[in-house]
C-alpha cells in the first residue's frame, strides 16, 4: 500500500539529475461564496478558506500560481520553473502562444477542481480578441468542464433557450427573469462539457468539476440572484461588457459524445475533448494485475499535466527516482520526457497542449 509519509526516492545532491523528473503541483485555493468542503473530503485538500470553492492545480496565472512541491524546484512557482527551462513547455501546435509568451513561463492552460455547494452566477467569457482589445492584451476564456461527481437533479446553464435580443436581454437581468431564457441541461457523473468563449453558462449547486481553460480569469457577471458576500455587499455585475461578447442566438443541447476505450497494457484511455487551446483524455490505470508497469512519455511538442482523480500510483524515471501520487494530485511532466513507468490503480485526466 502506498502511503503519503512514505519518503520519496530523490537523490537531493544531483539538481540536474532531479530536473528530469516530473514534478507535483501546489495549489492556491480560493473562498468564493457558492462553494463547500468536498474539495477537502473528496481530495484532501489542505486550506484555511471556508469555504473552499476551487482550487487552482497547475496555474502560471497572478490570480493564483502553483507552486512545486517535489524535486530540486520545490517552493517555487511554476511560472519561475518555466520561465528558467522554457524546453518544457515544447511547440504547442494547438494553443496559439507567442515566444514571448512563451519564454516568459506562460502556461496556455489554467486547470482546476471545483466544488459547487451552491448555484455560480450566470455568466460569460470573452474570447481572445476581445480581450486583447479591451482587456489589457490578456487571453479570452474557453473551457472545458469534466463531472467528477453530480447529486440528484443537479444541472447547468448552457446557452439560451430562444433567440434572444440585446435589449431583452438587458432587461431581463435587469427585473431578474433571464432564468425563464436560460437552457438548463442535466447533469450527471463523467460528463463532459465545452463552453466556448461567448456562451452564457452557469455550474449548479451540487456539481464536482474539474475545469481544464485557457490561461484567463475573465469573467463577465451577469445575475448572480441578489446574493451577498460574507461583508453583506452584493457582488459586482458586468453587464455592458457581458453583452458585448455574448452569443444571443438559441444554443443547441449539449450531447455527450460517443466515447471510446483505446485499451493498452496496463492502461484505457479515452478523448474527452479536443480544441485550439487544448486536448483533454482520460486515463484507467491498473498495473496491480500486470508484470510490466505502464510506459510514459512526453514528446516535444508540448508538457502534460496528469491530474489524478481517482486511487494511487508510483511515477517512476530511469536513472532519477520515484514519484508517489495521490487522488487528488497534480503532476507536471516536461516535453521531451521518456523512460517514465507508471505503477498503481486509479484515474487520470491527462491535459496536452
């Protein structure tokens, strides 16, 4: 049995010989008012907030970087490790960064846990242009959510019901029944869903997400149900900058794609979503059972990010040591990386740019 207090293999008087190992993540959690406790419970989770909404896992952003917290770069960001080894981030054929960006330790992606205790506020991302224009050269937000777990009759918004105009709209914020024009979709454990940039969309209460998006934290309030914060102040809305970027036509129902197991040794995985930003799959792992541990590599042309929702693992590298991870941990594997094997049982969302 893998157990946490079990120490890690390191061999701490080679720095470069431990620079090729992959690496975990430290997240920065944060207290918005609609969360709950079950990123603790569920994920172990360590934070002083109450409550503990999200947690941010792999994060260059200012809002909230990740830190190391294994190997020779343990205690700094991750934004630092990259902007000193730009190599692990690799070419990115499908995220759109610039070498600037890149060489500055940008990471294309923000990946998090959510838990939705209660309703988020309805809702809107701009897209990159947009947000290049009016907002400082920042990127816009598209994203993706995965269900890690859903209660009975939970659901989401996802686009609008009808055609809608921009001064119906208006109004319907404004006297408080854009509820009647929004599509609720149900939803339920495994899941998937994309929200382009532009589509006006909302978690509900009693949903356990997992969100892989673009390096942003731009969000456009629309309603947010009266609500005060623990101050008793209303939160901000952004209604003239939410109608500007919204898509205002009636959105077709998300389905859930057919989905497909491609069976290897030791390992199934499946695609989850594919875009311009990013590809997400999913990983079963059950090496328990098999003589042979699971081959794992990176190629150049982008890093991975394993986050593991589900059981145990050893992450193994010829040569640098030993990597233990747990539910609930995320590791950052450079480009470029081969002669890692993978031992234990679980589940993991494995994101490439």
């Amino acid at each position: 049995m893998i157990n946490r207090n079990t120490s890690l293999n390191y061999n701490t008087k080679n720095r470069a010989f431990q620079e090729e190992m992959p690496f975990l993540l430290k997240p920065v959690g944060k207290d918005y008012l609609w969360g709950g406790q079950r990123l603790r419970a569920d994920f172990g989770k360590e934070s002083v907030l109450n409550p503990l909404a999200e947690t941010w896992e792999c994060s260059t952003h200012p809002d909230g970087p990740s830190l190391v917290e294994s190997g020779a770069f343990a205690g700094m960001t991750l934004k630092e490790v990259l902007k000193e080894h730009p190599e692990y981030l690799g070419t990115h054929p499908l995220c759109n960064y610039t070498k600037e960006q890149l060489a500055a330790g940008e990471l294309p992606v923000l990946i998090k846990f959510i838990d939705a205790k209660k309703d988020l506020s309805v809702q809107v991302h701009p897209d990159d242009e947009y947000a290049r224009t009016h907002e400082n050269g920042s990127r816009g937000k598209t994203e993706m959510w995965y269900v890690l777990d859903a209660a009975k009759d939970s659901s989401l918004v996802y686009g609008f019901s009808q055609d809608m105009e921009r001064e119906q709209l208006k109004k319907s914020i404004e006297d408080g029944t854009i509820g009647e024009y929004l599509q609720k979709i149900p939803v339920h454990k495994n899941d998937t869903f994309y929200i382009e940039a532009g589509t006006v969309h909302a978690i509900g209460a009693g949903c356990l997400m997992a969100e892989i998006q673009e390096n942003s934290n731009l969000t456009y309030r629309m309603y947010d149900y009266d609500r005060q914060d623990k101050y008793g102040k209303k939160r901000p809305l952004h209604i003239e900058r939410a109608l500007e970027v919204v898509k205002l036509d009636k959105s077709t129902p998300p389905g859930q794609p057919q989905r497909v197991l491609n069976y290897h040794r030791g390992c199934a995985t499946e695609l989850l979503c594919r875009c311009r930003y990013f590809q997400v799959e999913r990983m079963l792992f059950n090496t328990e059972q098999c003589r042979q541990l699971l081959e794992y590599h990176t190629d150049s042309t982008s890093f991975q990010v394993l986050l593991c929702i589900d059981g145990c693992g050893i992450m193994l590298k010829d040569g640098a040591g030993e990597l233990q991870f747990f539910k609930g941990d995320c590791i950052f594997v450079p480009a470029g990386m081969d002669g890692i094997r993978i031992h234990g049982k679980g589940k993991m969302l494995k994101v490439v740019c």
